[in-house]
C-alpha cells in the first residue's frame, strides 16, 4: 500500500510539474505576441516593435519565477504587465451614471516616459514640443469651450516645488478654486479644481501634479465645462486612472 501510495504521488507531482512548464510557456508566448504581433515565429532576428523590449524581458522573467512559487504576487505581477503591455483593452466606466464598456488604446507619451490608454473612438493625442495634448477626435462647435487634457513634464521640479505656483495661476484664471488636495484616484498626487461660473458652459478645470519618480513631476490639465463634467470629465477621469509612467 505504502509503495503504490509514493507510485501516485510521483505520478502526480510530475503532472503538476509538466502543466507548470506547459504554464510558463503559455504566458511567455502570449507576451511575446502582444508586443510583437509582427513578428514570425520562423525569424531568427528579433525586431525590435517596442521601447520597453528590456523591461519586458525582465519582466517575463520575473513573472515565471514568481509564478513557479504560486503566490499572489506572481499572479497580481501578471496581471500587471499584461495590462502595461497589452496594445488595447476593455474597460468599464462611469458616464452619467451608468457603466459603460469601452475599448481604449495604448499611447506612448512625449519621450516615452508614459503610457496611456485612450478612447479612439472620442479622442486623439497630439505630442507637442513641450507637452502632449488629448482632445476630442472631432472639433467641437464653436459655442462650446475648451475641452482638453494637457500632459507636461516639469524635469527639474518636485510636486512641492511647483504646487504654489500652480495654485496662483488657478486663481488669476478662474473665480472659484478649492483647496489642494492629496488624491490617490484617478492618480496619485496633488489635486487642484477651479471653475467660473454655474452655467452649463461654464469653464471647469482639474489639475493633477504627479511624482515623475526621478526628482521632476507630470502636469496634467483637464479642461471641460460644467455641462461635460459627466461625460468629457468623466472620460477623462477614466484615461488617468491607465496613466502609467516609464521608469
């Protein structure tokens, strides 16, 4: 009984051993195709589609060995890179009220130093000399405002350095602006609000000012009217939250 008891669990280890490898294959082609859908299996040169080419390399590695242990961090760290990585998706928002499934597309921002996944179908980006701009695919008519999201990078500048600042110019510009605040939705950072006026085109402003990680800071200005707070707001509340930066 004891030998055919080490027999089974022999036969069963080596199963599970063998779904593991066929597992970690798996996740390494399907990353191999998301970022290079291009590429033949037959080709023995690698193109390179991607600027993130060493992360991913690295981070495929890391993804098969934490997986090999089981835990949720392996799993939580495959999640996060197929959501980094993947070219589209599917996500779920809040527009006036009720949910709404939406495909989004990755967009690299000015220098590659973000990504970002945007609504095609509604909005474009225009990378600038000194920032990028996401703005309605279409032009607005001329009796709405301005409706925008501005990205910039301040490289010299902490989010403490430049939060005063910021805060001034809010003020010259718009007749209503609330406290800073410290937020961690739809991104971590500082949270500045203006808006002029209670009338359906009344001009709205949201500002976040966000740690680039080495020692500068993002800018991010959405501006919408009052009537679009729920729409265009929303939307563009939704796009920050794949706001991701590349270290």
């Amino acid at each position: 009984m004891d030998q055919m008891d080490k027999r089974a669990s022999k036969d069963i280890l080596k199963h599970t051993e063998d779904a593991q490898d066929k597992l970690k294959e798996d996740i390494w082609n399907d990353l191999d195709k998301e970022l290079f859908p291009e590429k033949s299996r037959k080709d023995k040169h690698l193109k390179k589609k991607s600027k993130f080419v060493p992360i991913t390399i690295a981070a495929a590695a890391a993804v098969i060995l934490l997986f090999s242990t089981q835990t949720n961090t392996g799993i939580a760290l495959i999640k996060q890179i197929k959501d980094i990585f993947v070219s589209e998706k599917q996500i779920t928002q809040s527009i006036e009220g009720m949910d709404e499934e939406t495909e989004v597309v990755l967009q690299e921002g000015k220098d590659s130093e973000y990504v970002i996944y945007i609504d095609e179908e509604r909005y474009k980006l225009i990378q600038g000399e000194t920032s990028d701009i996401i703005t309605t695919k279409e032009p607005l008519e001329e009796k709405y405002p301005e409706v925008s999201m501005e990205i910039k990078q301040i490289t010299d500048k902490s989010p403490d350095e430049i939060v005063s600042t910021l805060e001034k110019e809010l003020e010259a510009e718009y007749t209503n602006v609330t406290d800073t605040e410290r937020v961690t939705e739809p991104i971590e950072g500082f949270k500045l609000h203006g808006i002029s006026g209670s009338e359906w085109d009344s001009p709205v402003t949201n500002v976040y000012i966000v740690d680039n990680k080495n020692g500068g800071s993002f800018v991010i200005i959405e501006k919408y009217f009052l009537e679009a707070a729920e729409g265009h707001g929303a939307r563009f509340y939704a796009m920050l939250q794949e706001f991701e930066i590349v270290e």
